[in-house]
C-alpha cells in the first residue's frame, strides 16, 4: 500500500473542508465550558474546558487523545466518539454534528 501524493484530487475535497478545531465550536456558542460529553455508549463522562480540552478525572488532553486513552488504541476520532447532550431535546449527538454545521456555516459566510 501507498500513501496518495498530496496533489491527488481524492484528497482535494477533503482540504477544500477546513480543519474546525473544537475551540471554533466553543467560540461560536455551540460548546460552552463545563459542559459534559459522553464517550460513545453513554461512559465515562469528560468535561469541556475552556481551553477545548476535555478532562475525564486526571486525564486531560484533546478530544482525540482522551477517547484514544479510554478506547486502550494508538488513535481514533474523537469527533464522532464523543457526544453532546443536545439542550433542547436531551438527545446526544456526535460532536461531529456540530462541527459539519459549522463548516457549513463557514463555507455560505465564504466569498
């Protein structure tokens, strides 16, 4: 297997995208600190810190680092392991909803 060249048009939708870092999310008011997330199957619980790290007792670090830790595996997405607890409805969601709305909403915004 080989990796694609960075040219490869596969890879060009992706790159078209822009990165959300989860601190755009907080930004924006969809993510407030404190707030809870839920690790995929409902435990262990994290909390959001101001910084856009998540903390789940002593372990602090990137939604991605954290759930990797809690998962036992090298790395994984957190966007689509954690889950927001949604005001409104109570229903969770995947953080990855928030973060396609806001990519929606970056692109309309975009000239």
């Amino acid at each position: 297997m080989q990796p694609l060249p960075p040219d490869d048009p596969l890879l060009a939708h992706r790159s078209r995208l822009g990165r959300v870092p989860i601190e755009e999310l907080l930004r924006r008011g969809h993510l407030q600190p404190g707030q809870r997330l839920y690790l995929q199957g409902g435990e262990p619980e994290a909390v959001i810190l101001a910084d856009g790290q998540v903390q789940v007792g002593d372990l602090v670090g990137t939604i991605h680092k954290v759930a990797a830790r809690l998962k036992g595996v090298p790395s994984c997405n957190g966007w689509i392991l954690w889950y927001y607890e949604d005001g409104q409805t109570g229903d969770r969601y995947p953080l990855d909803t928030l973060r396609r709305r806001v990519r929606q909403s970056m692109q309309e915004d975009a000239p």
